[in-house]
C-alpha cells in the first residue's frame, strides 16, 4: 500500500475542511448540483477524447498504482537476478523451476529460460510485454491529466450558470449572496478535485511509468545474460550501471579473470 498517496489526500482534505470549519458553516460549501457539474462534465470531456473502455481501464489503473503501489529498488532486481543466476550455474535451467520469483516480468523471463526458449523469442516477448506495459501506463496518465484538466474549466462553467441564474432572480436582493456563493462552489470543487486528486495521480503514473521502464530493462538485460550462461558476477557488474552513482560502489564485485 502506498502511504504517502493517503496522507497527502487525507491531509490535503483535513486542511481544507479545517479552514472549512472554522471559517463557518460546513453546509455551505455543500451543493450537490455543483459537484454533478464538475464531476459530470469532466467525466464527459475525458470520454470524448478517449475511448470508455481506456477511460474505465485507465481509473482502475490510477487507483492501484496510487493507492496499492509497491516500489521495487533497481538493487533488489539486481541481487535476485544474480541468485538466479547462480542457480541456473550450479543447477542448469531447469534449477529456475524451483525458484519462488515474486516480480511477474522475472518470473515470466525465468520460465522462458526454463523452458528453453529461443534467445531472440524470449527479447521480442519481454520487450513487446515491456512496452505494452508502459502504454498503459502512459494511456492513464492522459487520462487522469485530461480530468484534472476539465475539471476546473467546468467549475467556472458551473460558475457562470450558477451567475446567470443569479442575474435573472434580481428582484430580491438578499438572495444575492448565498447565489453567488453556491455558484463559487463548482470553481472550487473543480479546483480540488484537479489538484488533489486527478493531477498528482497523473504525476504518479508517469513516474511509475519511467520507474517501470528502468527496472523492466533492467531485469530483461540480466534474463538475457542468464540465458547466455554469464557468470553471476559478471551479470552483476554489467546491470550496476543501472544504478545511481552513489550506490554502485555498495553494489560492485570483483570480477573473476
């Protein structure tokens, strides 16, 4: 579960209810014509620019990587992979259907080895997996960035209906400001739920998304090795260039001759 995604909304919910509450009456920043405008009409611009099925794929997937989002360091990819590979060295191939691998994208590459498979096929899998992988991710990250993006344009459209209506009921002058102040409301429910929801989400996505990218290519990198049958310490060296600067000398081995 990722932590730091709750804390923020839920921080980010507690500070603006605070303000809230003690400003005033909490009812009055509640109108429920105001939240179907922005979350209806936002809703409605994302699925004109995207297909429905990419739309609903792309919320269920913000919802997992934002909330259920587990990373995995480059050096935790880079120890397993030199275990299995020492395996594969001291066992053969067929030594990796014993292994327990808890990363999909390795565990599948590992079964390739397994199984015997052609170099060539077992990098045109992994790369096309990879690569679909992170269009998905990127698909979700338009997607969550064209919410956040309608969002506060419908609020001000709300905005401006909610002043229309105003400006046609002029004969009571005390109705006035509570109108004007539900109509402010869309502005600022557009203005949440674009910030503290759709955008960091997006953001989210596009770091998984490079995140991703490294680590996949990174652990197709080191399958590839295996199948080749290169030492364990070889491999490790080759895939500490993976890694930042400050931590390849805590990662690096000798080398044998």
């Amino acid at each position: 579960m990722d932590i730091a995604t709750i804390l923020g909304i839920l921080f980010g919910t507690g500070v603006v209810g605070a303000a809230i509450f003690v400003g005033g009456d909490v009812t009055l920043f509640t109108d429920l014509p105001s939240m179907l405008i922005v979350l209806g009409g936002a809703m409605a611009a994302t699925i004109i620019r995207f297909p429905i099925t990419g739309v609903l794929s792309a919320l269920a997937l913000g919802g997992r990587v934002a909330f259920t989002h587990r990373k995995i360091e480059p050096r935790q990819l880079i120890d397993e992979i030199a275990k299995l590979a020492e395996v594969v060295r001291k066992q053969g191939p067929l030594g990796l259907e014993n292994v327990e691998v808890d990363d999909e994208f390795l565990a599948k590459g590992m079964q390739y080895i397994a199984d015997g498979y052609d170099p060539v096929f077992i990098r045109e899998s992994l790369e096309r997996e990879r690569d679909l992988n992170l269009e998905r991710l990127e698909d979700g990250q338009r997607v969550f960035k064209a919410i956040g993006d309608s969002a506060p344009a419908f609020g001000m459209i709300g905005t401006l209906v909610g002043l229309v209506q105003m400006l046609a009921n002029m004969d009571d002058p005390a109705t006035i400001g509570p109108a004007m102040a539900i109509a402010l409301l869309t502005t600022l429910y557009g203005a949440l739920i674009a910030n503290l929801i759709a955008l960091p989400i997006a953001d989210k996505l596009a770091l998984k998304s490079k995140v991703e990218e490294v680590n996949q290519t990174l652990v197709l990198d080191g399958i590839m090795q295996i199948r080749d049958s290169k030492s364990p310490a070889l491999i490790r060296e080759m895939l500490i260039a993976y890694l930042p600067e400050k931590h390849r000398g805590e990662m690096a081995e000798p080398v044998p001759a």
